[in-house]
C-alpha cells in the first residue's frame, strides 16, 4: 500500500508540473492567434475608444509575461476572467457546460469497457471460428471511422428512419428539474421525476453510444490480441490439459493478466474521449464544455480558451493518474520495482 501511495504521490508532482507546462502553452498561442479579441467581441462598429478600454480591462495592453502574471493570480483566486462569448465569468460557464460533457463522456466509457472488453474475451475464446470473425468485423468498422460519422450514421438510423430516441438535448422541455449536480440522470433520479429519468437516459443513449464506439472497438482489438498471446502461456495450457471449463480458463486466467498491457491504451481512449466529444456534442445538440470550446476558440474568447484547455487537461491528467494507480495494483513487478 505505502508503494501505491508514493507511486500516486510522484505522478500527481509530476502531473502539476506537466499542467503548469500546458497553461504557459495554451496562454502563448492563445495569444498569437491572428485577431483583436477586443474589436472581435464588440464588432466592426465600435470606437476604437471603447476597444482600447476592452484591451486595458483585458490585460491585452501589456506585455505577454505581465498579462500571464495576472491570469496565475486570477487562477489562485478561482478567478478565470469573463467570458466575452457569453459575458459571464469563465468559472461559472465551465460549472454549466462541464457536467453535460462528463456525463456524457463517463456513460461512454462505461460502454466502452463493458461492452469492448467482453467482445475481446468472446473473440479470444472463439479464435479462428465464426465469433471471432464477426466481433473482428465490428471492432475493424469501430475503430476505422471517427466519431462524428458514427453519430450521423446512428442519428439516421434510430432518430430519423425509427425514432426511437430524441435527436438533440438532454432533456425534453417539458420537463424542469432542479440542478443538484449538472448530471440530469442523477438529478432526476434524486427529484423522484422517474419519466424525466428515462427521458434523460434516452437522449443521452445515442450520442454516448456514438462516442463510445471508435473505444469499444479498439478495447475488443487489444484485448484478443493480448487473450491469445496469453492463451499461449504454460500455465493455461496446462489448465486446459486438466480440463477445467474454458470459460472459467479466459475469465479467471487469462483476463487479468491481460487487461495490464491493455490498460493503458483504454485509458488513453478514454481520456481522449474529452477532446473527441466536441464533434459529437454538435450533431446531437449537446449543450457541453467540448462544443462551448470550440464557439470560444471561433470568437478567440481568450480566457475561456485557456480555461476550457487547463480543465480538459487536468481531466486528461486525472484519468492517466488513475490508470496507472490500477496498473501499480494489478502488476505486482511494478510494485516490487517501486519499492527498491
């Protein structure tokens, strides 16, 4: 345990140090992107007085380093400056739009683990025969087409041709929820509105499903391939020379050892699947951090730029950090190399 924890504890040094890096990044080429952030956000018509006082309120009169001193300040205090997309403080439209994107990214990784590990296991088992040829196929189509596609393709299929579910949102108007959490599939459940629930999971089902779909194929793929080379092992083949079932061999045996090498790559698609949500949060409608980046990235909104950026990337981080807390805990050899 004391292992883990000081392996956890120079990944967060690390990861702070690697965030830090990202804000001094973000803030540079937020700032050499061509355009007046002052004249873009008051229009072609205003005095060039009133975007003089913009720029002056903005920092954007003074040099780069002093203008990166005032946002480290701003940082310290909670403070991200005001958005000149929506003229609200950028803190207060990341609390808004961050839970829809959360949300939506969590119940896709969550498809994408329960639905892609267990295809893996599947194909691993049936090697060589039909299974493995069909779980092949889907996971080639996966992975082989990005994820905005998939959304379009899911949106004709089941919104427009059989409309089963809603084509955008995440909740039908005539429902009014209290925010609890910024999750509408948490904060139904917790106001008792069991119809707004479901209506909540059926918005949510295709556009999760769309994102989670490039993961599922790319985690099936990985884990066959580590499954067989497993299968492969003397031990499992001597668990099959005593003819213990083959379920109990792939489940038991052979999954855990290979989930390590796999782990990271599932990781990273799932953290990737932060940036990704951007395209298909715009063909569903869908009102999160990812879509609201790119508007403020269009208007050169500069500190919702560097907000969005610095929160999107400790997600990235936070999610690393996890993946390799559990690779610590289910490698035992990386345990023993920590500690010497």
């Amino acid at each position: 345990m004391n292992t883990v924890l000081r392996h956890t504890a120079r990944r967060i040094g690390t990861s702070l140090l690697v965030l830090f890096g990202v804000s001094v990044l973000i803030f540079a080429i937020a700032r050499v992107i061509p355009g007046d952030p002052a004249r873009v956000a008051l229009g072609p018509n205003a005095k060039q007085e009133q975007v003089d006082q913009l720029r002056a309120a903005m920092f954007l009169d003074e040099p780069v380093v002093a203008q990166y001193g005032h946002f480290l300040s701003g940082l310290a205090r909670g403070d991200l400056g005001v958005s000149l997309y929506t003229n609200r403080p950028v803190m207060t439209d990341i609390a808004d739009f961050l839970p829809a994107t959360l949300e939506l990214v969590l119940v896709s990784g969550v498809m994408m683990i329960a639905i892609g590990l267990p295809l893996g296991i599947l194909s691993a088992r049936y090697r060589g025969r039909w299974p493995d040829h069909v779980i092949r196929v889907i996971s080639l189509l996966g992975v082989s087409a990005p994820a905005f596609v998939w959304a379009v393709v899911l949106m004709l299929l089941f919104a427009f041709y059989l409309p089963l579910f809603p084509i955008a949102g995440r909740l039908h108007d005539s429902f009014d929820i209290p925010r609890v959490t910024g999750f509408l599939t948490i904060d139904t459940a917790i106001a008792g509105n069991w119809a707004a629930f479901g209506d909540a999971w059926r918005h949510l089902a295709l556009p999760a499903f769309a994102l989670a779909l490039s993961g599922i194929g790319q985690a099936a793929r990985l884990t066959r391939a580590n499954m067989i080379e497993t299968y492969e092992k003397p031990y499992i083949e001597m668990a099959q020379a005593y003819g213990w079932p083959e379920k109990r061999i792939a489940n038991r045996y052979a999954f855990k050892p290979s989930l390590i090498p796999s782990l990271t790559i599932i990781g990273l698609d799932f953290a990737a699947l932060l940036g990704n949500a951007f395209l298909v949060e715009a063909v569903f409608g869908w009102p999160g951090l990812s879509r609201y980046g790119v508007n403020v990235i269009l208007r050169k909104d500069l500190n919702a730029i560097v907000g969005t950026v610095l929160i999107i990337s400790a997600m990235f981080i936070l999610v690393n950090i996890i993946v390799d807390i559990l690779t610590v805990i289910l490698n035992p050899r990386i345990r023993k190399a920590d500690a010497r």
